[in-house]
C-alpha cells in the first residue's frame, strides 16, 4: 500500500513545482485535491490491514471448525454419497446409510422433491 502515498507524494511534488501560489484558485483546489487524495491514502490503507486482520481470524476458525469436523465425524464413521437432483440439478450430499433404508424418501434440500423414493430402492436391489 506504500505505493499510494508515494503517488500521492509525487502529485504533491509535480504542484510544488508548478509553483502555483497557494491563495490563487488553482492553487487551492489542487491542494484540496491532495490532501482528499492522501485521506483516501490513509483509509485504504486502514481498510486493508483490517481486512488482513478479518482474513487471519476467519482462517483461525476456519481451521478450528475443521477440526471439530474431524472430530465430530470421524467418530460416527459416516459415508456421503453425492446425487444429482433430476428436478433442479442440485448436487445433493446423502449418507449412504439412507440408500439402503427402504423405508426412506431422499427428498432435494433445493427443490424439496423426491430424488429416491423408498419403492424404488427395492427395485434397484
């Protein structure tokens, strides 16, 4: 971010330069205009570094979450099988445990349609 108020710093350069004095109209609006240029300078750069700092603490949990993950399923052994919905195309998740149960409709989360119903279970055995 460094490059902003180096940016801004060269504009600065160029109107002192220009040796435009600071009591004539132009003068004042291109001082104006720099020094709104470095504020933006300023909150970009406190946007950013909070930003980062937002980017690590999400991370942080992200991190954390998985591992409770871990624990949480590796514990129940649980297998997913993934299903495509015919109706909305949702790729659907299914514990691979329901394919079998004959007694359960597999229903899309998306759409709330039926992607196996319990009869057709049978068959498929």
């Amino acid at each position: 971010m460094q490059h902003l108020y180096e940016k801004v710093s060269y504009l600065r350069g160029l109107c002192d330069g220009m040796e435009l004095s600071k009591e004539s109209k132009e003068g004042k609006v291109l001082a104006a205009v720099i020094e709104t240029l470095d504020e933006f300078a300023d909150a970009i750069v406190e946007l950013y570094e909070e930003q980062q700092e937002l980017s690590e603490y999400v991370d942080s949990i992200d991190e954390d979450l998985s591992e409770i993950e871990d624990e949480l399923y590796e514990d129940e052994g649980l297998e997913f099988v993934q299903l495509q919905c015919p109706s909305c195309g949702e790729e659907v998740e299914v514990d691979e445990d329901l394919l079998y149960d004959e007694t359960q409709d597999i229903v899309c989360p998306a759409c709330n349609e039926v992607i196996i119903h319990a009869e057709d279970d049978k068959d498929e055995e």
